[in-house]
C-alpha cells in the first residue's frame, strides 16, 4: 500500500531514519526468536524465508534490530509471531462452542514460507483437542458442523439424506501433519 511505499522510500533515502528507527526496535522488548519471516517479496531472501529474526541477523552479521531496518528498506517482509500459552490452548479446546477455523485463505504452492495453519489446522486441532480430552465424535463436530453452521454453508458439516457427503476417511492414531513454520 501507499503506507508502504512511503516507508520503504524513507528507509531507502533517509541514513537518520533508518538510525532512528533501528534505535527505537533495539530499545523494544521485542523477542526476536519468535518473529519469524514468511516472506519478502524478493527471490533473493529465499534462503532468510521462515528464519527467525535473530537467525536473519546472526547471517547477516548485524543486530535484530538493524535486520528488520534492512528488510524494510529492501522487501516487503511478512511474519509471523509464535507466541501461544499451551495452558491457554488447552483450557480454550476444552470449550464445547470452540470449534476448527483457519485464516491461512487459499494457497498455491510456491516459495514463499507461510504459517503453517495453512495447511495443519485439523490435524492439528484433532491432536490437540484429542490431548485436551474431547472425545472424537465432540472433535469432529466442531470440525464439520459447527463451522458450517458458523458460516452459514447450509446443506454441509452433517451427514444427511439429500445434503453433500463431504466426506474423510482417517485413521486417528496417524492423523497429523507436518506443517512447521519452514515447512
């Protein structure tokens, strides 16, 4: 967007904003090792892609900081933020009105790295729901029925006479993925 380019021009003409701007990020309390970047906009970060920033600024020889300045100046860097209270988590699936959602949108296959909920979500939520102690069929409603119902898919998350069969045969005990946050 326009805020964007405004920003990237700055960085790029401007040696005192690009000081002022590393000084503010070295003074936050950012965690560094938890902000990792899924993409840049630019084939030649391929190598940095789903690299934490710490890990970006040890390559580089630079600090975090001056890491984020740079990827700034040069690309257009999304991240994401790993950062998520496995006590929360497991209190939050023992809710019977949380069910599986994703905000991953659709993907093609391609090289930038993205979350890994793009392509893990349920599996991922069956484990850990099924580790929370839901019992399956519990799991599998919140799976099915109860985003359709969300999401107003009528016809759709149940099994009925006359209604789409949007089925999946899985063997519970191998159900996982291997979606990381590099892969």
């Amino acid at each position: 967007g326009m805020d964007d380019d405004l920003l990237q021009e700055t960085l790029q003409k401007s040696a005192e904003q690009r000081e002022l701007l590393e000084k503010m990020l070295t003074d936050s309390p950012e965690q560094w090792d938890r902000v990792i970047v899924v993409d840049s906009g630019l084939p030649e970060h391929a190598g940095i892609l789903g690299l934490t920033l710490s890990d970006i600024a040890e390559e580089w020889h630079c600090t975090p900081a001056a890491a984020v300045v740079r990827l700034l100046a040069e690309a257009r860097p999304r991240a994401a933020i790993g950062n998520m209270s496995e006590d929360n988590l497991t209190r939050i699936l023992q809710q019977d009105w949380v069910f599986a959602g994703s905000d991953a949108g659709c993907r093609s296959f391609g090289n930038s790295k993205v979350h890994p909920r793009a392509y893990g979500t349920m599996p991922l939520f069956f484990r850990l729901a099924r580790a929370a102690g839901v019992p399956v069929p519990e799991i599998i409603r919140r799976m099915t029925a109860s985003p359709a119902a969300k999401c107003q898919l009528a016809g759709r998350g149940v099994v009925k006479p006359g209604l789409a069969a949007d089925l999946v045969l899985f063997d519970e005990k191998t159900l996982d993925s291997d979606a990381t946050y590099t892969q």
